[in-house]
C-alpha cells in the first residue's frame, strides 16, 4: 500500500537523506586508483554513525556491509572488498541511512581517474536518464510516465535499463511501494500524489539489459559483462513541484 507522508514527515526524512548526500560527497573525494572498496566501506560506515544514523543496509536481508560498491559490469550490490580500484574503472556507490525513525536512500557512479569514451558516455547518459526521471515526477503525473521517459532517453542513447531491479518507495521502511521501474509504457500506474516519497534510480548498461547474481548471492553484474551505471535520488512529491532530499 502506497503510504503518503506529511510534510513533517518529509522534514524529517530529509535530516537522513541530507546524511547520505554528505557520505556520499565524502567517499567521491577517496575515490582514486589503489584505493580498496573496503576502504570506501569503512569511511562511508564511521561518517554515518558519528551523524547518530546507522547505516541502512548493513545486515538488511543479511547484506554484510554499509555500502554497496560495484565496478565496471557490476550493476548493483557489490559487496566491499579488499580489491583495489584501478585507473579507468567506473564504480557505482549506493548508500542508504536510517535516522531518527526515517531513510535515505542514494547512488552515484564516478570515473577512476581517466575513462574511456564509453565508460564516459555511460556515465553521463545515465545522470541525465535520473534528470529526466526527475523532471517527469510531479503530481498528476502516472508512475510509468517517470518510467518510460527513462528508458525512451536510454535507448535512443543506444544503451539498455535493467529490468530485474527497480526504485520504489521509501520512508518509515527502506523499501516500500510503489516499485519504480525503469522501462514501461507511459500512462500506466498509480498517479503521483503530493506526500509520495520514491527512490527513482536508473541502472545502464551499454549493452544488453540482462544480469546474473555472482556466487555471492548480492552482486548483480551484466551477463554479456558490458559496463553499468546506477544514479539514484530520494525525492518527495509535493504539491510545490518535486524535493529532491538526497541533493546538498
């Protein structure tokens, strides 16, 4: 069930989403070659427990740590390790926070060091899809417009959005309806109401849409191990226009 949240609520919710914009600033500034995503892990983790928030993913569905770091054709849920960053990589970053009741949820990709032109591209095809998924997420509007505007951009890009993951809605819970995806056609869905709050976060892939989970049971990588990208923001549906909470 769709839940709509008051505007004290979305106050309070931008106090946790204010966290994650800051976490994640701080980890883009660590980024370089030889860095070790455990490394980013541990920063992004002692930032959020000094704000008095906890860390929304780390032991969520038994996932072992505070942030989720996938490289190159890692799509979403790479798990921390002691693997180094090396130059011409892209990782994507996606942190969620719980604070005082209330979550924020995240994600970014960011070159390490120089990139080639694709990796490029990719990057920059997938923040403008988030843009015009933004731009589409104001009240009277139906779910699937956000949706289909998404992937009409993608694709004339001549990338794919992944289908097997999605946004959604977010609040009291880290995880609530509606799910956002990614592709569909406009005109369908629930129609957005102010007080919705939703986690609207395109995944890319410069080449087919399809995934399989790693050995791991979390790490989602490109089956034709094509690179990936995951831009994501928490915004609030209000009768103003659209809040984006997770942006300083």
């Amino acid at each position: 069930m769709i839940v709509l949240k008051s505007d004290d609520e979305i106050k309070r919710m931008a106090e946790s989403c204010r966290i994650v914009a800051e976490v994640l600033e701080g980890i883009k500034k660590n980024i370089a070659p030889g860095v070790a995503t455990e490394e980013l892990d541990e920063f992004a983790e002692s930032f959020i427990l000094s704000k008095g928030a906890r860390p929304a993913f780390k032991g969520y569905r038994g996932y072992p740590a505070s942030v989720c770091t996938s490289v190159n054709e890692q799509v979403v849920h790479g798990i921390p390790s002691s693997t180094k960053l090396r130059n011409g990589d892209i990782i994507s970053l996606d942190i969620g926070v719980c604070y005082k009741g209330f979550y924020g949820d995240a994600a970014v990709t960011v070159p390490v060091g120089s990139v080639d032109k694709q990796a490029g591209k990719l990057l920059l095809v997938t923040e403008k899809a988030l843009k015009i998924g933004l731009e589409k997420s104001v009240a009277g509007n139906r779910l699937s417009d956000v949706s289909f505007a998404i992937q009409e951009y993608v694709e004339s890009e001549g990338f794919s959005v992944v289908r097997n993951f999605v946004g959604h809605g977010i609040g009291r819970e880290l995880h609530e309806e509606p799910q956002v995806p990614n592709f569909g056609k406009p005109g369908e869905g629930p129609r957005l109401l102010p007080g919705m709050t939703l986690a609207i976060e395109p995944m890319v892939n410069a080449g087919d849409w399809e995934v399989v989970i790693l050995n791991d049971g979390w790490t989602a990588v490109t089956k034709d191990k094509s690179l990936s990208a995951h831009f994501e923001h928490t915004v609030a549906i209000t009768k103003n226009g659209l809040n984006i909470l997770t942006k300083l």
